[in-house]
C-alpha cells in the first residue's frame, strides 16, 4: 500500500500548448509501478485552464474545489466540487477555472501508458 498527502507531491507547470495557469502533481504514476492508472491532481490558478484536446482514451475527472467549466464541441458545462465527469475517447475537452476564488483543483485518472 502506499500512502501520500496531495500537497506533499510537487507541482509541475503544465506545459501543453493552449495551457494556462495550471500545473500537475502525479499522486500515482509510473515512479510509483502503477499498473494500470495515473492519478493526477490539477490545480488551475484564476482564469487558469488545460488545452483544448482530444486523445484516444478516456479519463474521469473528479472536482475537489472551486468552479470549472468543462467545455466540449458541444457544451459548456458548470462543475463543483463533488462533481465527477467522464470524457469518453476522442472527446475534444478543457477544464477553466470559472471560479472567483485562486484556485481550481480536480483529480484526473487517465491510463498509465499515457501519463507523461
């Protein structure tokens, strides 16, 4: 078993095209022999948000605090903390920070041969 706090793992600016103000810390990942998922944290400072992308898997998403817009080709749709959210493979989607506060913070688990 292995044990972490979130805020004890460092944060790593995000650096895709299209990203803004957000980083990443990898909770569980490949340094961890992780088999099958990565856990990641995302912190989206204010105005902050992931690129606009699609890739060929699908991740779920859980919000822990502030207000995201999760934005497909087909909507915009309000998030809050407890929220929880399925991008399907191919789906082209952002997470924004729409949220008066600094921060945005969600957890993402995607496949673990696609963590970077």
């Amino acid at each position: 078993m292995l044990i972490k706090r979130i805020d004890e793992v460092p944060a790593v600016p995000v650096e895709m095209d299209g990203a803004k103000d957000v980083s990443v810390r990898v909770l569980f990942g490949p340094d961890d022999a992780a088999p099958t998922f990565a856990m990641r944290v995302f912190d989206l400072d204010k105005s902050g948000h992931t690129p606009y992308h699609s890739h060929p898997f699908e991740h779920e998403v859980i919000v822990l605090g502030g207000e995201i817009i999760a934005v497909t080709e087909t909507a915009e749709t309000p998030l809050t903390a407890g929220d929880v959210v399925m991008m399907m493979p191919d789906e082209t989607h952002q997470f924004r920070n729409a949220s008066n506060t600094d921060k945005a913070r969600m957890v993402c688990l995607v496949p673990i041969q696609y963590q970077k």
